[in-house]
C-alpha cells in the first residue's frame, strides 16, 4: 500500500510502499478514502523540537480519516465489513485509575496513531475496535475525515454551559472557527473570536456568518461588549489561539465568575497575572483530545441536526500530491486540508 512516512529525521514526509497491516484479535481493518492534515502533521513535517523528542523513526503519519471496513478480527462484534467509519486516535491502557473509573480520555498512558503508532496517511490502517466510530449515511467521507478536530472543537466548547452566554474564541484556525459554530449550535447569545490575521477572520466570517469577527490589532474589545450590548463581559472563554496575550486579553475581558476552557498550548513557560484570575474567581479548564466517547456522540447528533462544519475544508488533494497540501496548510490562510486516497 501507499503510506505517508516521516521516514529520516529532517524536514518532510515521504511516499513508501509498505505492507498492509493485518488486524489482531481485537481489531479491524480499514481501508481509508479520505485524511485530514493536522497541525500536529504539520510538527512532524518541520521535525521541530517536539516532533524529534516524540516520533519514532520511521512512522506512518496521521490520524484523521474516514474509511471503510475491510477486515475484522476473530473477536470483534458489533461490526461490520464495507462499513463506513471514522475512529478515536487516541490508543488507552486498561489498567489505569482513570481506565478504570471510565475516564477513558484521561488515561496517562495513551499513545497516538500516527505519532507513538503507525497512522492512518496510508492506503490502509488497523485500529482496535473499541477506537472505531461507525459514520451515519448523512455524513460524508470529508466530514468524517475531520471529526478529530471537530471533536477538539466541540470538547472545548461544551466544558461549560453556553445557552444564553457571551462567548469569546480567542484563535480563528480551524479548530476554532469550528468552536464558534459549535457555541452558536449549542444556544450562546453572543459569539465573538478574535485573531490578528485578516485571512482567517475571513474564513470565519464564511464558515460562521452570525459570529462577530474581531481583528484585535485593530479594534478593542471593550468597544465589542458595548456594541453588543453586553452589560458586563464575557461569560465564557475558549483559548485557541496558544497566545499568552490573547489569555490575558480574555481574562480581562471576562466577567465575574467567568470560565475559560483552554485548547491552545502557548509556547514554552509563560507568565500569568494569578491575582487577576484569582480576584475574579474564574475557573480554568485544560482540554486534551476527546471525552472519550461522549464527544463523538454530541457532535455526530449536532451534525445530523444541522451544525454545519463544512466549509471549514478549503482545500482536497489527491494523496499523491500531498505536498501541495502540506504546502496549503503551512500558509497558513487555510482552513482544513483534506487528503484523497481513493
């Protein structure tokens, strides 16, 4: 089969041949139609600091895709061959606290496909069955193909009631633009995200046309509350960005008791103003992954009740032609890339 290896530890990926995996006891084999480039993908590609002190040489790359079941292993029910799926990257133990009481998401030995385990950017990729996620007809391949991103995006953006709240996204990228959606689906009065690139403000004017966009180089938030008629600030915070300026922005900007549910990794040790978190008594959560597997489930039923994601995907390739997509993605005046391997 065709794979996306990161095969040397430089910069790129590389088009192999390799074998097709043969699926365990426990697993299925799926033969992949469509992937999504990630940003992680996009680490690996430039083999930064984090790529080279966390991938094994050589690993098959990626891990958002949909596909189609091809083969199951002698102890997998519930499961069908020519099945359409998508599936939780993230591979967890058995034995931890976490395992065990159910938080399966926050389990300290998970692996990644694609990153710890060969990927899914290859003609074919196993999985265990436990991590596969059957795809309704009224979701398309590309839809599938994006739902690990949009499951970091829904995760994120239900930490917290919304119905009725003001909403700030601070970091227009996919993820969360897709957040915005999100909150706007799930009832929030207001949604407001903030960047300083006028491309990605401009995707999400296209993707989320009822969201006010704000280009912080350029106007002030405070004048944003006012304009909306917002008597306080915001209720509810979602850090996308990984901007030590856009926390403390937001920070400033939330009310009394206000939330934050923070996505975005801002780089290296950053300072943070405690007494302002502190003196206005607001609650910080840390995102990672998925709630495994409460997550698929909201966001495979927003889906089919109309939450609508997909304009988010701004560009296709054939899988042979990867490199324009990595290329389209490291522009970074993208949204999400979608790679064909059909």
């Amino acid at each position: 089969m065709k794979a996306l290896e990161k095969s040397h530890p430089r910069e790129g990926l590389w088009m192999i041949s390799a074998p097709v995996p043969e699926p365990g006891p426990d697993e299925v084999l799926i033969k992949i139609r469509k992937t999504g480039i990630c940003g992680t993908d996009i680490h690996i590609w430039n083999w930064d600091e984090w790529a080279a002190d966390t991938v094994p040489v050589p690993m098959i790359t990626g891990h958002e895709f949909a596909g189609e079941i091809v083969d199951l292993g002698r102890d997998v029910t519930g499961l069908n061959v020519g099945q359409r799926v998508s599936g939780e990257g993230h591979l967890t133990g058995s034995d931890s606290r976490q395992m065990r009481a159910g938080k399966f998401h926050l389990d300290p030995g998970t692996r990644g496909i694609g990153v710890d385990v060969q990927g899914a950017f290859a003609g074919f990729l196993k999985l265990p069955a436990f991590n596969v996620i059957p795809l309704p007809d009224d979701i398309p391949d590309e839809i599938g193909a994006i739902l690990d991103p949009l499951g970091n995006a829904v995760h994120t953006a239900l930490s917290f009631d919304l119905l009725g709240e003001d909403v700030l996204i601070a970091g227009a990228g996919p993820i969360g633009i897709m957040a915005a959606t999100v909150a706007r689906h799930a009832g929030a009065r207001n949604v407001v995200i903030t960047d300083i690139h006028p491309e990605r403000l401009k995707l999400a004017e296209h993707v989320a046309p009822t969201v006010r966009t704000v280009n912080v180089t350029r106007e002030d938030l405070k004048d944003v509350i006012h304009e909306l008629g917002m008597s306080q600030g915001f209720d509810v915070g979602l850090e996308m960005s990984g901007s030590q300026m856009a926390l403390d922005q937001m920070v400033d900007v939330l009310v009394m008791g206000g939330k934050i549910a923070m996505l975005g990794i801002p780089p290296g040790q950053s300072p943070v103003n405690w007494a302002d978190i502190v003196f206005k008594a607001i609650t910080i959560k840390g995102v990672y992954g998925r709630e495994m597997f409460e997550t698929w489930y909201k966001m495979i039923a927003m889906l089919q009740n109309g939450l609508d994601v997909s304009r988010v995907i701004t560009h296709e390739f054939a899988a042979d032609d990867f490199t324009q997509g990595f290329a389209a993605m490291k522009s970074g005046t993208s949204g999400k890339v979608i790679l064909n391997w059909q």
